[in-house]
C-alpha cells in the first residue's frame, strides 16, 4: 500500500543535514571548493522547501525534492526527446559508428536530451551517452551513444535501419545507469545490460529476452510479465507529482536501499520526464525485489545525506555549444550536474550510488573525452577523504533550483 506522505524540510547543519519544522528554507552561501576557490552565482539561489515521502509501494521508496516558493517560472520550455520524434521535430540518424549518432532539432527551441535515455530502431537500439541541449539544427549535431542491443546491425521487422522512431524508456539498474553516467564504457554498459535482464527474468520467473532480438534491453522491458507488475507500482505511483505541486526531482531507494535521485530546474522539464523517472525506479525494485529483504525506507536525514554534492575537482565537458556537465565521482557516488550556458543557468542534477561493476572502470573522463572527440579539463578523484570528499552548496545539496554554477 501507498503510505501518505509527510512533507519536510532542510537546513544545513554541521556539513549534513537535519530535518526541522514545516516551511521554506533560506539557501546557504555557495560553498567554497576544497582548493578554497568560491565558485560564482550570478543570480541568488531560490529557496528549497525540502522533501515529500516517503512514498512507499512494496520494495520500492519514492521521495520528491521540492522547490521553494521563489523557484523561477520555468524560463525555458525544453523540448524532449519523446516530444520531438513524436511530432516529427526531432530526426536520430545512424552515422555508422556504434557510438555515435546525428541527431537534427527542427523545432523552434532548444531539445533537452538525458543521458541513458533509450531510442529504438536502427541497426541496434542505443542509449543516449551524456546530456545535450540541442539548439535548433537542421542539419544535425553528434549524439554521443551506447548501443543496448549486443547482437544486431541490421534492420529489425519493419522499423528503419537509418534512423530510430522512438524514446519511452530510460536505462534503468544503478550498475547500468553508472556505466553510461560514469564509467562511460561499452562493455561495461553491455555487462550491466545483461545483467538487470538476468535479474528481471529470475525475479519473475520467466525468460524475459525477445525472440525478435534477444540482446535487446528495449524489447525485454516491454515483455508482458514486467508490464503486469509495472502497472501495479504505477497505479500505486504515478500520480504523485500532482499532490506535491512544487516536485521537481525524485530519489528512490529500492529494500531500504537510497540508489538514485534525479532533480531538475524546471518543474515542466520535470513533468514531461516524469513516466520514464517512475519507470527507472520500477524496474530497478522489480530487478532487485527480495521477498527476504524487510528494510525501511531511508529516513529523511539519509536521502539528505544522499543528495549532498561529491567535492573535489569537477570533470567539465561541453557536447554541444549550449552544454556544459560537470562530473564528480566517489568510489561510491556519481554526481553530475547539466548546465544551459546561454541562460546561465543549471538544468539537470542527477546522483547514482555506484555499483561495483561500474566503479572498476576506467576513469570518467577519458572515456567521455573518446567519445566526444574532446578534451578533459581536470581529472577526478578516486579516494573518498571524509573531510573533503563531501561538501554542502546548501540545503539539500542542491545549490538551489534555479540560476546558477554557471560562468
């Protein structure tokens, strides 16, 4: 059953976080960097209101992060990926490289596009390899990718071989989501592949591979025994962001366990991301159930915790000319953070506690800079220092839900 929730909020306390009474609370001074540099903002940070949850159906906790009462009115409206190849505004072509596709906005605004997101079709489904801003063009810009789908180059049934029609899902697994986020390695993203399909099919008992493809991640989640207990967390699920009105990001923990938290600057970006969010989270418990595992959900204070920001120097890189990410890495937490440098301000913030498979991989960002063609700009570190491996930019973590880290 789905438990109410109880709505909460933060202040900065001590590096953490305590929980205090119902309202706003004021965001803290940016923090310095452990080097001692202060990074700029050039506009005040809003306010955060806190946390609503749990929320909680079976084995799986959903928490809402919520914007304060001056978060800014959404100042760009984002196309999405789904938006866009569904009303013909946005094409993905095959270029014949695995990692790389071209992807053309013929929208009349800019396109946001979320790591690990899925599209389906061409020679092998794939999966987005790093966030984009995509302004509008025609003629098309590299989409960095990884392909979910080991066993094909050629075309499937009646779907073009050229280009991909569809984006409904999102990798999902913290092992899967830390080597597309992190590790940024193709084997890694085709062992974890195989893994959470392993794990689906013996939590229910049925071989969840398609015979169209059997290496598809893509087809195996729309098997019909995942959609039947889908539909149930759903049901249970799905309406929560019109309950809590200012939600613009989730944290989930699967048997007890916090695994990942995605928050947005903009509550609309937010909504339209919203049914593949759900579905990340629901098929990492489906993945993950066991009938042996009683845990409770994380406290308020541990998903606060979770959403502190990992210090250090930040791995940076710029896909396209209105992108900027910035990658931080603990042995245990991967953390990026999407910035629109023409409004200067943040766009997408996402946590992932690490799976082992994904932590042995190569460094971040030489395997980022192989697949953009780019160079890196700082390299991230590998030891978690308790002292300053961990730093607070403010309540939540989050640096508030607006302007922003941007230069």
């Amino acid at each position: 059953m789905l438990r109410p929730a109880a709505f909460l909020s933060l202040a900065a306390a001590a590096g953490l976080m305590a929980f205090m009474s119902r309202g706003p609370v004021p965001v803290e001074p940016l923090a310095p960097s452990p080097s001692g540099a202060a990074r700029e903002a050039p506009l005040p940070e809003p306010a955060l209101a806190g946390l609503a949850g749990p929320f909680v159906h079976e084995n799986l906790a959903l928490y809402l992060v919520r914007a304060g009462p001056d978060h800014p009115a959404d100042p760009v409206d984002y196309l999405t990926l789904s938006e866009g190849l569904e009303a013909g505004q946005v094409a993905v072509e095959e270029t014949g490289d695995v990692n790389e596709l071209k992807v053309k906005n013929r929208a009349g605004r800019p396109l946001f596009i979320q790591a690990g997101e899925v599209i389906r079709g061409g020679r092998q489904d794939r999966t987005v390899g790093v966030d984009l801003i995509v302004p509008p063009s025609p003629e098309g810009i590299a989409l960095p990718s990884f392909c979910v789908e080991q066993g094909r180059w050629s075309q499937r049934g009646g779907e073009r071989s050229d280009s991909f029609a569809t984006s409904t899902k999102m990798v999902a697994s913290k092992g899967l989501r830390g080597a597309v986020n992190h590790s940024k390695t193709q084997g890694a993203v085709w062992q974890n592949v195989e893994a959470t399909k392993q794990k689906l099919s013996e939590n229910l008992a049925v071989q969840v591979d398609d015979a169209r493809s059997a290496s598809s991640y893509e087809l195996a989640l729309d098997h019909e025994a995942i959609k039947e207990v889908q539909g149930a967390y759903r049901e249970e699920l799905s309406g929560l962001p019109a309950k809590v009105e200012d939600a613009v990001g989730l944290v989930w923990a699967v048997n007890g366990e916090l695994v990942g938290a995605e928050v947005y600057g903009s509550r609309k970006l937010f909504l339209k991301l919203w049914p593949k969010l759900l579905d990340v989270a629901v098929i990492e418990a489906v993945a993950e159930r066991d009938a042996k595992a009683k845990a409770p959900a994380p406290t308020p204070a541990q998903v606060a915790r979770f959403l502190v920001v990992p210090g250090g120097e930040a791995e940076q890189q710029t896909p396209t000319s209105r992108t900027r990410v910035d990658y931080r890495r603990t042995p245990e937490h991967g953390y990026y953070e999407t910035t629109d440098t023409e409004v200067k301000a943040w766009v997408h913030r996402s946590h992932t506690d690490l799976d082992a498979v994904a932590t042995r991989a190569p460094q971040p960002a030489r395997q980022l800079q192989n697949l953009l063609g780019g160079s890196s700009s700082g390299a991230l570190s590998n030891v978690f220092d308790p002292g300053q491996g961990l730093q607070v930019n403010n309540a939540l973590g989050l640096g508030g839900l607006g302007r922003g880290n941007a230069p």
